[in-house]
C-alpha cells in the first residue's frame, strides 16, 4: 500500500484544499510515473469541484469519500493499494468523525495554519485531538506548516513558540506567504506547477515543493 498524508485542521479557511491540491501537484511534478490520489473528505467538495473544472485533467486522480464517516479510514486503505501516494483533504472540524477517521489511516498529518489568534486556537484543539487518537510514535509525523504568513511579524514567533511547546509535533521550515497566485489557480481549476501566465508561479512552486520534500523525509522514517 501507498503511503496516506491527511491534511486536516479544525477551523475553516486556513488553507487545507489549496495546499493538498497543490501539494499532490508537487509531487507528480517531481516525478510524473507516480501515482497519487487526492480524496477529498469534505462535504464542501472543494477539491473535487475544483478538479471539474479544467479542459485538461489534473495529474493526479480526485475522489469524493465524505460520505464515509467512521468507515474513511478502511476506504482510504481500500483505495491506498492503487496508489503510490494518497492524500486526503479534511473537513475543518474535529467532531466530524472523517477527520479523526483519517488521521488513523495516515503516515502523516499536516495541520496548515496562518499566524492568526483564531487559527492558533484550533491548532491547538487539533493537537489535542492527535494526542488523544494516535500513539506516541505516531505523533512524531504530524506536522504543522505555516500558510498565508508573514514569517517577520510578532504575531508569527508568538504563535510559532507556542505550538512549539507540544512535544512529538514539527513544525516545517517551510512556509507558504500569502500570494493571489494560488487564489488565482484555484479559480482556475490549475495548481501552481500546471498554470501558465500567472504573476509569482516560481515563487509558489518553490514555497510548496519545500513543504512536500519535508513531508517525503518525515513519511520516509
């Protein structure tokens, strides 16, 4: 079976369809044999709309399973075995029984958040859920990445320090700074490595093939 990477946090908006989108995107790009499989776990369908609407089909394979509940995690397994890499994008709530279900399943879990009060808040509350559903050693693959972030603000080191308190969890070198571009490719049903003529596509790609090579290394352990 392939590996499984979750990307879940509790609070909407903080990212998660956009970086699983173009994280996936990340990865065919670096190498294109790979097989890769985005399943999108929430009812919003975000991904799975966003992948209706280009001409040309993305690079990698979009499904809709938040219909499954508490069965997600054995049809992530299920589905798993075609696949080199599978990643699920969560629906942001803890109390929804598909994201813990997928947090179960994965190899690795990336908790996208921006240096906000409110998004530190439910990090917060999504760590708490990891330590109640995983083992320890299991809890050294969840990570946290900063997204739409000015990493030379206050707020940002404050936020930073506090999630650094929680033992077990990294938080990525990477970050993701705050750029239309992946507004801009998500309106037009593209990731940053599959759209043309768009300002500051250089710069994305090299923000997300970051935070996808920190993911291969942790996933690899």
């Amino acid at each position: 079976m392939g590996k499984v990477f979750v990307v879940a946090n509790q609070k909407g908006g903080t990212g998660k369809s956009t970086i699983a989108q173009n994280v996936a995107a990340a990865f065919v790009d670096d190498d294109p044999e790979l097989k890769v499989l985005l399943i999108d776990a929430d009812s919003q369908n975000t991904s799975v709309r966003m992948s209706s609407i280009p001409k040309n089909p993305l690079p990698f394979a979009v499904i809709s399973l938040a219909a499954a509940g508490e069965a997600l995690g054995r049809e992530i397994q299920r589905h798993a075995v075609n696949y080199d890499l599978t990643i699920v994008d969560c629906p942001p709530s803890i109390d929804n029984p598909n994201t813990e279900s997928a947090v179960r399943a994965a190899d690795c879990v990336l908790i996208p958040l921006d240096a906000s009060p409110a998004d530190a808040w439910s990090t917060l509350g999504m760590l708490k859920m990891i330590r109640r559903a995983l083992p320890v050693s299991d809890q050294r693959h969840c990570v946290v990445v900063f997204n739409r972030t000015n990493v030379k603000t206050v707020a940002y080191r404050e936020i930073r320090d506090a999630i650094a308190e929680f033992e077990n969890f990294t938080i990525l070198k990477s970050v993701i700074k705050q750029r239309e571009v992946y507004k801009t490719c998500m309106g037009l049903g593209a990731t940053v490595f599959d759209a043309k003529g768009v300002r500051n596509l250089k710069e994305a790609r090299d923000e997300i093939r970051g935070v996808a090579e920190e993911v291969i290394k942790i996933i690899s352990k």
